[in-house]
C-alpha cells in the first residue's frame, strides 16, 4: 500500500437499516405538534438530509465518506429544486402525505444548508465510528 492509497471500512448493511428506520422515526416527530413551530421546522429538513446520506451508506456501502455525502446533498438539492415545477400532476402528488414528505411543497434556501447540515452530521456519525 502506497501513502496515497485510501482505506474504506465497509459500510454493515443491517446497520444501516437501523440507522435509517431510526432517522425515519425521530424525522418524523419533528415534524408533529410536539415540538414548537416554527422555530424548530428546519430540524426536519437536517433529518432528512441524513437520511438521504444513511440510504445512499446503504445502497452503496464500499463508496467514501465523500461520495456518499456529495451524492445524498445533490439528490436533496435536486428535491428541493422540484419544488419549483408546479405542475398539475406532481402538485396533486405533494397533496398525499408520502407525496409531501419525500417533495415537500415549498423551495425555501434555508431546506439547502439544512440539507447540508444532515449530510455532514452523517460523515461526522461515521467519523466517529472509525469509517
């Protein structure tokens, strides 16, 4: 091994999945009446940046800290991107629930640099797990 090669530990899948349904779940109460709106609305917003980032650890578990983080920020950009195109058929997509949760409704700026902050929150959990 060169010093310039780089050492990926391999992502465990069943991890993964955990860490996933485990951001699902505490994602999904931010965004309930519990938590006080709206000064805590973008934590949904960073939740679901590292969920993108735990899906894309999954699918992909051999890729960098780098990639995996560079991939899940441009698919959330692309998401939040969408939410400038109404037509009538993705419109009445965003009016189910599932439809709302994956597209959301509205472009806002700040859902970018929470995206962000989901994201490196992830490369930082897998930073200190020794990956």
């Amino acid at each position: 091994m060169t010093n310039f090669d780089i050492q990926i530990s391999p992502r465990h899948r069943l991890h993964y999945l955990g860490l996933i349904f485990f951001t699902i779940i505490v994602g999904l109460f931010s965004r309930t009446k519990y938590l006080p709106y709206p000064d805590f609305m973008w934590v949904g917003d960073v939740f679901y940046g590292l969920l993108i980032f735990f899906i894309f650890g999954f699918l992909y578990p051999d890729r960098s800290k780098a990639g995996i983080g560079l991939a899940a920020l441009i698919l959330c950009c692309l998401i939040e991107f969408s939410q400038l195109y109404q037509a009538d058929w993705i419109v009445l997509l965003r009016e189910t629930k599932m439809g709302a949760l994956i597209l959301g409704h509205t472009f806002l700026w700040s859902d970018l640099l929470a995206y962000a902050g989901g994201v490196l929150l992830g490369i930082g959990i897998e930073w200190g797990d020794g990956r």
